[in-house]
C-alpha cells in the first residue's frame, strides 16, 4: 500500500512538472504588449546613433542588409524566440563594433522594432534576461 501511495506521489508530481512545462512554453505573446513606449523611445534615439547608417532611418535595411521590420522582419524572425533575437543583436551588432551594446540598450533596439512592425506597447518593460526573452514566440502582428 506504502508503495502505491508513493507511485501516485511521484506520478502527481510528474504531471505537474509537465504541465509547467506547458504552460512556461506558451510565454507572452508579442500582442500582449511585452515592451513600453518610453523604451522604444529610448531605443529609437540610439537607434539613429548604431543602426541608422547601415539599416536606414526608415529600419528597412537594402538588399544587403536586413529590414528589422515589415513582412521581411516577420519572414525572418516568425516561429523563432525575442530571445534568439536578442542574442543575435548582442553579438553581432552594431557591426563596426559587435558586442558593444548592453543588455538594456539591445532591449531598447527590440522594443523600437517591435513598436515600428506594429505590435502594440505595453505597461512592462521588455527584460534583458535570456530566460525571459527565450519565452516570447515572433509572429505576425495582429
């Protein structure tokens, strides 16, 4: 009886854990609204200081150089993580001087390409940390 009960204790605890599992994949959603205005603000400003002169004013980028909005950004980025973006960004970015940017900085850049491919601000903040950012899916804006 001792061992059945333990078996129905460790099976509880293992549905749950994959229930976590679950849930913590889903993450926000883009158009819940995971950045703020004043940051996309923020990024905007070191955005014509770092990006401006290789992806344009306009953050559509040219044949070479990649658009960081519209269809091609969503293209690009759809099914993959903010996560993945920001690491990207982090390590690649600005090109003359790679790895440059802090953490907030990079979330800044992310928050004003969001803001730019029409997903809608929100009252938080977007996080700098990878566990977070690993947890928001890119998908088209609604």
């Amino acid at each position: 009886m001792k061992s059945k009960s333990s078996l129905v204790a460790i099976c509880a605890v293992l549905t749950a854990l994959s229930g976590l599992q679950i849930v913590r994949g889903q993450g926000p959603s883009l158009d819940a609204g995971v950045y703020t205005e004043e940051q996309a603000t923020r990024g905007m400003a070191l955005y014509k200081t770092q990006c401006a002169s290789c992806h344009g004013e306009d953050l559509k980028g040219n044949d070479i150089i990649p658009s960081l909005t519209g269809d091609p950004f969503v293209t690009t980025w759809k099914g993959r993580t903010v996560g993945e973006l920001f690491d990207k960004i982090s390590m690649t970015m600005p090109a003359l001087d790679p790895g440059s940017l802090t953490p907030e900085q990079t979330s800044e850049l992310i928050a004003l390409m969001l803001s730019t491919a029409k997903y809608p601000a929100g009252k938080t903040a977007l996080a700098s940390s990878m566990d977070a950012l690993q947890q928001i899916k890119i998908d088209a804006p609604k």
